[in-house]
C-alpha cells in the first residue's frame, strides 16, 4: 500500500493536495507477534530473516513476561507462529518453549505499582541513592521471581551494605591457600549455580551473602577465591564486580571469563543431622557421618537419652533414609 502511486492520487483527488494515505493500518499485535523472529535476523533487507539463522536461534528458550500478556500477545505469537509454520516460513509450531511470570511490584500499602495510580517508585531515584547493583540486587533477593514483592527501601540498604562488605575484602587478599574456606567456596559455587538455572535468585544472593560474611570475620582471603565470588555476583552486581576484577589485576571483562567450577568432594558435609521418629512421630536428632550405615544410626539414636525412652518397646521395623532420617516402629 505504501508504493501504490494510485493510492496516493486517489487520496489526493478526495482530500487535496499534499495529503497522504494511512498504510499502517494493521494492528500494534501483528508487529508483537511476531517481532521475536526478525531478531535472529535484523539488518537483512532481502528477506524477511534468513532461514538458516531462525532455524539456530528459534524458537525462544525462555519468555519471561507478566500474566497479563498470556491472553493477548503470547496466544496471538502462537496462532502468528503456527501459521508460517503452515504456510513453509518455519519449521516449528511454538513460539516459546518456557514461560516464566514474574510478580508483581506492591507500594507500601500492598496495592500493585501503577503509573495509573501515581504509586511508582522511579528507579532513578534509587539508583542515584544506592547504585544500580543495589538496586538489582534488591530486586532479586526481595522474594522468587514469580512473588509479589512489597518495595522497601530499607532492603536496598542491605544490598547496599552487601556490596560494600564485598568490597572491603580486597583489602586482605594473599596468594597462600587458605583452607578452612574452601569447602563453603565450592558450596557456594554449587549453590549459585544449580539456583540461576532454576531461576532462584534470592536464594543464591542469600548463599553468597552467608560466604562474605565468613570472609569477613578472616584475616586473609585466598585471591582466587575472591575471584572465583565475583564471577557469580557479576550477573546480580556487574559494575562492583568487574570494578573489583581489575583490581585483581584482570584486563579483561568478568563477564567473558569462565563460570567457576566447584569440587564435588569438597561439597560434601563430612557429618549430616538426621532426624529420629518412633513411629512416624519425631523425637529428635543425631549427629552422625554423612556416610553412616543403618548399624551406626541406630546405635547413636538409642544412646540418645531424650530418643532411647521411646524405644523402650519391641522394635518391629526400622526405616532408614541415609543422611537425613531413622524411623523405628515400636509396639
């Protein structure tokens, strides 16, 4: 429409000179239903995306959006993709393999931030306060991606404090090995990793805010493992921690350096406490090696005094789940 000449003339001739056609008349949900596609290939101005660069890139992994968009632009993508699925554009139906919702932002009186209702916090505002890694740190650590958070300052303040807790342990950097911190290192490392694959972003902050603060009561922190902590605060706190790489000396970008990989055998806990029921009802807890037999575990449950005065019937059957329970069934 936008290169017909007799359009044009046509609009002319009833509304004079000068004035032009609307060719833009399809709606806003047709560019939102497909957009996603265009993106393996943007610049090309033959076709409308190369196939074999959709064929790599498509469909999308992960969508993360709000649940408001479900019943209009994420059902309109499928019908959009469905058909140019039909029609031999592409050669799979479902735009969007994963869908995650994140909740929503609540005020202080717990009614949903809105422009709308005048209730917005203007993030410029509390990055000029705290800084952008606050900021984005908070956002994260507030609750799981799909909670509704009630925004409070004061946990910027935290992340604020986080941050800065970080920061001060360049201060005690050495090169010599520093064993007592290593097994929670590698935990950490563990933690944050399974928990940014399944999205749990508080939890790994939480995990790396509980390895700082025993860093913090040392007088010495081991360099790589210091390095090794950047390198997964980086995706909740980019600015501090590629400003802390180059304090290490790295001329390159935190960002592009490897993920830090953890040894299984110092993950694992040399004791575990296991839970006691007589029968099926906890009655406390033993101390025992992560490696402990049924023989042992029993053993240590009935030296328990507070544990042995339950089991002072006929023991006719014990479960037994190593490292984390004993049950005895007593007449």
């Amino acid at each position: 429409m936008a290169k017909s000449q007799e359009l044009v003339g046509r609009t002319e001739k009833i509304f004079g000179a000068g004035w032009r056609p609307e060719t833009d008349t399809m709606d806003t949900f047709v560019c939102s239903s497909w957009y996603f596609l265009r993106y393996a290939d943007p610049k090309n101005d033959d076709v409308w995306a190369d196939k074999d660069l959709v064929k790599h890139w498509q469909p999308v992994d992960l969508y993360i959006g709000g649940a408001e968009h479900t019943y209009m632009h994420l059902l309109y993508a499928r019908f959009w993709v469905k058909a140019m699925k039909r029609i031999g554009l592409i050669d799979f139906d479902e735009p969007f393999l994963k869908l995650r919702h994140q909740g929503y932002v609540l005020d202080s009186n717990g009614v949903k931030m809105s422009k709308s209702l005048g209730n917005v916090i203007n993030p410029d505002d509390i990055i000029n306060r705290f800084g952008a890694d606050a900021a984005r740190l908070y956002v994260m650590f507030a609750g799981p991606i799909e909670d509704e958070i009630q925004f409070n300052e004061n946990g910027c303040v935290g992340m604020y404090r986080f941050i800065e807790k970080v920061w001060r342990q360049q201060e005690k950097l050495t090169n010599n090995d520093v064993s007592e911190i290593a097994p929670l290192i590698h935990k950490t490392i563990a933690k944050v990793t399974d928990d940014c694959e399944r999205m749990r972003f508080n939890t790994a902050i939480s995990a790396m805010m509980v390895c700082v603060n025993e860093m913090d009561k040392m007088e010495l922190v081991n360099k790589d493992d210091y390095q090794a902590l950047l390198k997964l605060l980086s995706p909740f706190a980019p600015h501090v921690a590629q400003e802390l790489f180059a304090v290490l000396g790295r001329e390159d970008y935190v960002i592009d350096s490897a993920w830090p990989q953890y040894d299984e055998s110092l993950i694992q806990d040399s004791e575990v406490t296991m839970a006691v029921q007589v029968n099926g009802k906890k009655r406390g807890n033993i101390t025992v090696t992560a490696d402990c037999n049924q023989e042992t575990a029993e053993s240590a449950a009935q030296a328990n005094e507070d544990i042995a005065k339950w089991l002072e019937g006929t023991v006719k059957k014990v479960i037994f789940v190593p490292g984390k329970i004993i049950n005895f069934i007593v007449n």
